[in-house]
C-alpha cells in the first residue's frame, strides 16, 4: 500500500501549528531571551572551591545591587555561578570581585566580558539582515536553478513554497526558545544565529532534493496529475531523507551529551532545527505546490 503523504497533507499542516502556535504565542508574551551581545551588559563567571549554596548566590546578587548594578540573571552549575548585569565597568568589576570574596565567600572570577549596546544593537541587525538576504537568495536561486520545470508549475512556486518552509523552520527554533529562555533562562546568542543560519542552509537542501525529484518525474509523465506526481516524487526521495538527516542527529545527540556546557545550546538549536527542516521540507513544502496548484485549477474552471 503506497504512502499517501499529499492526500493528508492539511493533517501534517495541522501538526506544524500545534507546534509553532505555542511557540508564538511565547514570542509575544514574552519575546526572546536575547544575550549581551544583543543587548549590551556584561557577562561573568565566578568559581568557588565549594558547590555553591542559594544563600550565597542571593549575597552574591546584593553585592551587584549595593554597587547600583542591575542583575538580569543569575544561575549556577556545580561551583560555577554566571552573573548577566548591566554594563561594569574595569574598575567596578575590581570593586565587585574583591566585595564578593569578603562577604560571599572564596569566589574565584573566570571571565569577564562587557558589551555596549550600541555594539548589541548592530549585533542585532546584522543579524536580521543576515537572515533576510540568506532567505531572498535562496528564492532568486531555487527560481533560477528551476526555470526549465514544465507545466503546470513554475520555478518562483518553487522559490516561495521553500521559503514557506523555511519559515516553519525559523518559527519553530525562535518559540522553542523563546519558551526555554523564559522558563530555563537559555540565552539567545550569536551562536543561535549561527545555527539558524545552518538550519536554513541544510532544510533548503533537503527541500531541493524532492523539488528536483518533481521536477524530474514531471518531464517523464507530465503534470495532468499533479498531485499524484509530487507524492511519488516524496515517496522516491523519503529514505535519502531520513537517512541523511538521523546520521546528523546522531552526531547532535552525541554532542549534547558529550560536547560539554558551551556549546549545548547551539546543538540543541541545530539538533531542533535538522528534525524540523527534514519534517518541513517532506510534509510542508512540497505539499504547498500541490495546494498552489489545486487554488489555480479551481480558478482556472471557474
């Protein structure tokens, strides 16, 4: 019994906003957990030679207030605690350490970083443009790369359902963590743009092994039915898929468990972002160019 993944394609669309809809809901409530590298502020790390207690990470925080700094979170990991303040200064950070050996205890700082928020804000909108330009090149080459696809599609239908898709992709990593920087306290940080950027790249590629699979079966059979075509076309290129995309988990996973505490975060982003770009770019994107298709038949007759 052949898969019939387009004749259920609104039950796949259905599950896509079940997950996004939370998600933007979280955005709006409570936005992103932006870093100081978006911001401005400063960022640091004390160790002590003991696991640290909660009542020395409160005197820890009131030594930032007396010194009329604004603490935006504390957290802590064994001995280490991670301080994000407003911006400090050289010498208030010299004030600040030496006050926190005397009343909190034996804390040892790691590292100490300060950034300003004009810094932050061009930070922030290179961001954006990064994302944007990416998403308008990746339109102007799927058309292009697709211009020789016959009838009944075209290759800006193709260009526009792969972005659709990527849009899912970027909806769903930016309410995951929009949820898991206002429960968790995860930050958003140039390394989360960086594996956005990544998702974009590896959903994209994944989408254009099915959208040329399509395109191909179309030369041989035709497009009087359309539909009928992208679904073998999904069908042909469904293990490729999934295979390619579970040798990447596999490595994700193994580097969430292993890779240690700077970096899990950026896998985990890149590990959310595989499953769904391979999700998107089966079930989303090519199922939009036979809903496309359908709208325009039906305008066509009317």
């Amino acid at each position: 019994m052949k898969l019939d993944i387009v004749g259920k394609k609104y039950w796949y669309f259905l599950l896509s906003l079940i997950i996004i809809i939370p998600g933007i809901i979280s955005l709006l409530l409570f936005g992103l957990n932006l870093s100081i590298e978006f911001t401005g502020g400063s960022r640091l790390t004390f160790v002590s030679s003991k696991e640290v207690s909660q009542n020395q990470i409160s005197a820890l925080k009131s030594v930032f207030e007396q010194n009329q700094i604004k603490v935006a979170s504390i957290e802590k990991s064994g001995n280490s605690v991670f301080v994000r303040s407003g911006p400090v200064d050289e010498k208030q950070d010299l004030v600040i350490t030496a006050e926190i050996k005397n009343k909190v205890g034996d804390f040892k700082q790691e590292s100490y970083e300060t950034v300003g928020p004009t810094i932050g804000g061009e930070t922030l909108r290179n961001a954006i443009y990064a994302l944007v330009i990416a998403s308008v090149l990746i339109v102007i080459y799927i058309t292009w790369s697709f211009r020789s696809v016959p009838k009944p599609t075209s290759s800006f239908r193709f260009g526009v359902c792969a972005i659709i898709a990527l849009i899912h992709d970027v909806l769903v990593l930016l309410g995951i963590f929009s949820i898991f920087g206002h429960f968790f306290g995860v930050e958003i940080d140039s390394l989360f743009v960086t594996a956005v950027l990544t998702v974009i790249g590896f959903s994209v590629h994944d989408t254009i092994v099915v959208f040329d699979r399509i395109r191909e079966n179309l030369k041989r059979v035709g497009g009087e039915n359309f539909a009928e075509v992208v679904n073998d076309s999904i069908l042909q290129t469904l293990d490729r898929s999934l295979n390619t995309s579970l040798t990447v988990v596999l490595v994700l996973v193994s580097l969430l468990i292993f890779g240690g505490e700077t970096i899990r975060w950026f896998v985990a982003a890149l590990l959310i972002g595989v499953v769904s770009g391979t999700y998107s770019s089966i079930f989303n994107a090519s199922p939009l160019l036979v809903i496309w298709q359908e709208i325009l038949q039906r305008r066509i007759k009317k």
